[in-house]
C-alpha cells in the first residue's frame, strides 16, 4: 500500500496545484496499517468517523504516530460520544446543533480543553445528511461562538454524491460567500473550510477549501 499511497498523494498534489490545502486522510474504512502508510508518506491529519472504533485506531499505532499527528471526527455526533471524542480529537467539524456544541464546551471545560470545531452546512438540504442550514447558523452563530471551551475554526460541507459540476461550483461557492459573511457580521476569523472529498476535492478547492478529506483517492490503486 505504501507505494499506493505515495502515488495517489502525488496525483493529488499535482490536481490541487498551486492552492495549498490541508490534505485530510480519511481512513474510517482502513486499518491502523493505512495510517501508518500515510503517515510515512507525509500526512499528519487523519479523519474517522466513528468515535468507539477510532480510538481503538489510534490506540494501536507507534506512540510517535499518536503524538505528531492530528485527529479529525468527521461523522455524527452522538452526544452520548463526546466524552470521548473530545478526549481524544483536536478537531469535529459535524456540528449540526447548539445542544452539540454545548456539550463539547462542558466536556472539555472538564478537562480543561479548547476544543475545535467546524460547523456543518448542509446547503444542499439533503434530508438524509445533517447540518445547519445557511438561515440556521446565522440564527445560533453567536450562542455558539459565546460557549467557552470550543472555539469555531471554520465550516464544513459534504456536497451531494454524483453532483455535476455546476452544481458543485454553486454550493462550493456558497460556503465560501457563508465564511465571508459570517466574519463580517460577527467580528471573527474563520481559518477553515472543510469540503472536498475524492470525487470533487479538484472543484472545492477552486473555492477556498482549506481541508480536502480524501479516502478512497489516497488509498485504491
């Protein structure tokens, strides 16, 4: 696989060619082994998705692994998990909720943690997935913000699989108009966009993408 990786990885940066964005592997369908292919190819950012299988993940991989590497939750939130996710992920960008993000802010308040996180938008409005809508995060934006453990990095998007191009280009350049507009009415910077997977990394990224979240792409030949 390591050859794999390092290939992908190449194609990847030559695709996304001159934007720089955090290259995010998404490895929530891998083995530790995965990671430390990645890991050894470069990356230091790793995505799961499910709390209780990624902390047995990460326990299982070389301490210097663990130790130089960041965590990223990229899946629901259950609240009953954020405990543990706090405990263990330096960012969770699927905020869909204030009750949610409250509760990140008193888990890490006890454990005397500044959590990150990034607030999902679902512009699509796909009644499948989860999210605020562009009207809703206005609405909870600055209770959120005012919670004093956590601290708002960015947005996040998962754009509808199979989407054509131009749509894509419409709700990618959403997000970004939404990041925009949120700094200017609440007086704040939001360093991250989060969106861009292995089908449409190319295209969010043209958007201001800061963290492409690439699993499939990195990993199959």
């Amino acid at each position: 696989m390591q050859d794999t990786v390092r290939k992908n990885l190449i194609q990847i940066q030559e695709d996304i060619a001159p934007y720089k964005p955090n290259i995010i592997a998404v490895t929530k369908y891998f083995d530790e082994s995965a990671i430390i292919e990645a890991y050894n190819a470069g990356l230091r950012d790793f995505a799961e998705s499910r709390v209780i299988e990624a902390i047995a993940k990460i326990n299982n991989l070389p301490a210097e692994i663990r130790n130089n590497s960041r965590f990223h939750f990229i899946g629901h939130l259950q609240t009953n998990k954020v405990k543990k996710a706090v405990g263990v992920f330096d960012y969770i960008h699927s905020v869909d909720s204030y009750k949610l993000a409250k509760t990140i802010s008193d888990e890490a308040h006890n454990i005397g943690k500044i959590q990150k996180i990034l607030l999902q938008v679902n512009n699509a409005n796909e009644e499948q997935k989860f999210g605020f809508s562009i009207q809703e995060i206005f609405d909870v934006f600055i209770s959120i913000k005012e919670l004093p453990n956590i601290k708002i990095t960015g947005l996040m998007n998962m754009a509808p699989l199979g989407a054509f191009e131009d749509e894509l280009n419409i709700l990618f350049g959403e997000i970004f108009q939404l990041k925009q507009k949120l700094e200017h009415e609440f007086n704040c910077t939001l360093d991250e966009l989060s969106m861009g997977m292995s089908q449409d990394y190319k295209i969010a990224v043209k958007h201001g993408a800061t963290m492409l979240r690439i699993g499939r792409k990195l990993f199959i030949k």
